[in-house]
C-alpha cells in the first residue's frame, strides 16, 4: 500500500513493495524505477539543486521524468517546459519563475540566463551513485499554458493538487501498464505520470518522433492495459491499423468534448475495454469522470461530486475544489480564482433531459450575424455521420452576416468520393445538420479533407479563416 499523502514521488515509490518489476518504457531505452535506488539520472547533483526553482527543458519525455522523479520534494520549485513551446519564451519564463537552475539534455544549456547559475546535464541515464532525497519542501509544480497575448501562463500546483483525484491503492491482481498519447509535461500527461507511479504499475511513454502506429505498436509490445488521450488522439489512432494491436482493459478521454461518435467507435474496437471520460483543465484539476459510455455527465454529478464543488453560471463551469492550481505566477499575472475560491473553467454546458452537455469553449465562439455557433456542438453533429471519422468547424468572413460556418471532414474511407460521391455525402451531411441543428449552424460548406491537424496538447488546431 502506498501512501495516501506522500510528501514526494521519491518517497511514495519507497514505500511500495517491489520497484524492480516497474518500468519507465521511452521510445529510446527503458528504465527500471529500481535502478534510481542506488543510481540517479542527474548524476549525483540532485543536491546541488535542493531548494532552487528548477526549470526541466529536455527533448526526451523519459528524461524529464526521471528528473522530476529525483527533484520532487528536493527543488522548492519545477519548471516544465514542454519541447513544443518557442525557446523564445524561455527568459520570460525563467524571469517569472525565478529560475535558478536547469535540467537539460542540451536543448537550453547553451542559452544562457544572467539568473541562471547551474546547468545540469541530464540524459535519461541512470549512474551508480548515492543520492539524498529526503523530501525538505512541498516543490511547486509549474505547467505552462497558452496565455491570450501570446505569453505562456504559469500555473501553479503542487503534488497534492495534481494527485489529489488519483486512488493510491495499488492493483489486487495483475500488472497495470499505463500509457498516454499526452506529453508528461502537460497536465493530462502529467496525470497518468503520476497515475501510474503511485498505484504500484509502469508507463509506457510516448514521444513526438514516433508515429501514432509505431507508438501503439510498442505499447501493445509492454502489454498496456490502460491508455488516455484525447478524443483527437483517438481518432487519429483509430485511422491507423494499429489500433487493433492493443486490447486495453481501460480507455481514458480528456482534454477536449468526447461526443457519442467517438465513445462509441471505441467501445466497437475495444469491446473488453472500460471507456471512461473525464473533464479536466491544467487551472481547475479533476472535476469528474464519466463511465457510462455516454457522451455529457448526468445533473446530478454537480451537486454530489465528492471533494469537488461545482456550479453553473451563465451556462460556465465553475470549479472549487483541493485539486485546483493555487495561482497563476509572473509579473501581471491574472487571477486564478475567484474572491469564493471558484476557477472559471470557459467551458459552456447547457441541460437536457436531466444531463449536462458540453456545447464549446466561451471564447470559440463563432458570431454568425449576431447569432452564436459553438464549433464543437456542429462537430458533434456531423461526427455521428457513417462516413466521417472527424471534423472542424470554423469560420469564414462574410461580408454580409461577418462569418459564416465551414467544416472540414475526414471521412472513414482512406480515399477521397469522386465529384458524384462527394457531392451525395455533402448533401447527406448538411441533411444531418439540418434536422438538429438551427439554420444559422448549418455549414455553409463543407470540405472533405486527407487530415485535420493536432497540436502537442493533443487538441485539434482550431483557427479562424
């Protein structure tokens, strides 16, 4: 049995039973958790980083993980700087967190910051040296977002915050390996981190290098039994082959709206599977999650939600719970919470038939002459067609109404229909939306398209024409 409140991750897995069976499994090596017993990934100069605000800039996910491993609860502070976000950010990030060291494989070391006094190598290697990590402080964890004026927000959690949803009982029979489409070093990522570190189980990590069927190729080479991503993730995996080479007993959807479409190709695919999906944002943690293989969560979960307090304003969600960030951190940074202790999450529900929906983003909303279109709830729509494997719905300026709805269609077919058969589907497509959609959120196009584009965060690229 772990800890149920472990002052770090060090401390945690010395309190399990058996580290030499569990695995951190990279694209580029694997290691077993054991080894850090009598070795260290930062060759012995985990000390020299005890108390400082440390940032962790390393290309490889498995890198990262093994020094966050080795400074939780040693740093006072950790900085995750996820290998997709511009290194011209990175002295705003260092002066906002007031960064005095950094764990890097070489991708920031040659950089350089006045502020900056260490530099750690740190190559996913494990030497045989001895290491203290006697657990000092409670290390802020802080995760990088998109801000509005193009500045990354820092937000601040602890590992308390950050596991606060996680059962720490360790699995009564079998071996759990995890595996997650996300990159540890954002929040979704970073939850099945820790997942799988503190019950007892090992994780297959993924990486930017691999494709989506080389990925689920070794997953299923570990023998994974849990997997997340988001519903992007999913759908991009489910295009590929590859997908049936895994038979996971638990499925995990985070991050973006998993509508009944989605939920249900997965439940075809994996029949033996749980499918589970779960609302959550980097500001307000864990709220819920869903397992009842439909697409919305039932009215009652927002008033008896244990250790989560919810409410609905203006159609918003709202979050108060343990498992939320603290603040934002940097100079003008907003204001996290409100004066009740209340996170705006930005995500718009509306209630039907004693269930909540989730309808879009507040600030995605596309104005169609004064008339309000969330992109999400027309995906949603044209997703349930048989021949459409995804969508994207935006906008285009229209000088008469100022914007007009178009979406792009990938469909289940590896081909493009032909002028004849494109045209049906369009018609039979438009015909979906027409009959459940009001007339200003019927596409005024749609186009059928090879591929939608998927950021690191796993969430499709929405921009507007």
């Amino acid at each position: 049995m772990l800890q149920d409140n472990p002052a770090s991750i060090w401390s945690a897995l010395g309190a399990a039973n058996d580290l030499s069976s569990r695995f951190l499994f990279g694209a580029e090596a694997d290691r077993a958790l054991g080894d850090l017993a009598e070795g260290s990934a930062l060759y012995g100069h985990a000390d020299e980083l005890r108390g400082r605000s440390v940032l962790i800039a390393t290309t490889s996910q498995l890198t990262a993980a093994l020094a966050l491993i080795e400074l939780d609860g040693v740093a006072r502070r950790v900085v995750l700087y996820p290998p997709d976000m511009p290194l011209g950010y990175l002295s705003y990030v260092i002066e906002s967190a007031g960064v005095d060291a950094i764990v890097s494989d070489g991708r920031t070391g040659e950089l350089g910051n006045r502020r900056v006094g260490r530099f750690i190598p740190c190559n996913g290697e494990i030497a045989l040296c001895s290491s203290d990590r006697t657990a000092q402080y409670r290390t802020e964890w802080i995760l990088l977002t998109s801000g509005t004026t193009g500045l990354p927000k820092l937000v601040v959690h602890t590992l308390l915050s950050l596991s606060g949803a996680i059962d720490r009982r360790s699995p009564e029979t079998g071996q759990v390996v995890w595996s997650t489409f996300y990159d540890i070093r954002r929040y979704g990522g970073l939850q099945i981190f820790l997942r799988a570190l503190l019950t007892g189980a090992s994780l297959v990590l993924s990486s930017a290098k691999e494709s989506t069927a080389d990925f689920l190729a070794r997953a299923n080479s570990h023998g994974i039994t849990h997997i997340s991503g988001t519903p992007s993730h999913w759908r991009r995996a489910l295009m590929s082959p590859a997908a049936h080479r895994i038979a996971p007993e638990y499925v995990r959807l985070s991050g973006e709206i998993a509508d009944q479409a989605i939920l249900n190709h997965l439940q075809c695919v994996y029949p033996q599977a749980q499918i589970v999906h779960a609302f959550a944002t980097t500001e307000a943690g864990l709220a819920f999650e869903v397992n009842d293989g439909v697409a919305g969560f039932p009215a009652s979960v927002i008033e008896n939600t244990s250790h989560v307090e919810m409410k609905v304003e203006d159609r918003t969600l709202w979050i108060r719970s343990t498992r939320t960030a603290s603040r934002y951190m940097g100079e003008d940074a907003p204001i996290l919470k409100g004066r009740d202790g209340f996170v705006d999450t930005g995500d718009m529900i509306e209630l039907r038939d004693d269930r909540y929906y989730f309808v879009g983003r507040r600030d995605g909303v596309i104005n169609v002459g004064g008339l309000k279109v969330h992109p999400e709830e027309v995906e949603a729509v044209i997703n349930r067609h048989p021949a459409v494997h995804m969508s994207l719905v935006q906008t285009k300026k229209n000088p008469v109404t100022g914007a007009l709805v178009v979406a792009d269609v990938v469909l289940k077919t590896s081909s493009q229909p032909d002028d004849h058969d494109g045209r049906g589907l369009q018609h039979d497509i438009l015909l979906l939306c027409r009959e459940v959609l009001s007339p200003h959120k019927v596409p005024a196009a749609i186009n059928f398209v090879p591929a939608l584009a998927v950021a690191e965060s796993g969430k499709l690229m929405r921009r507007n024409a």
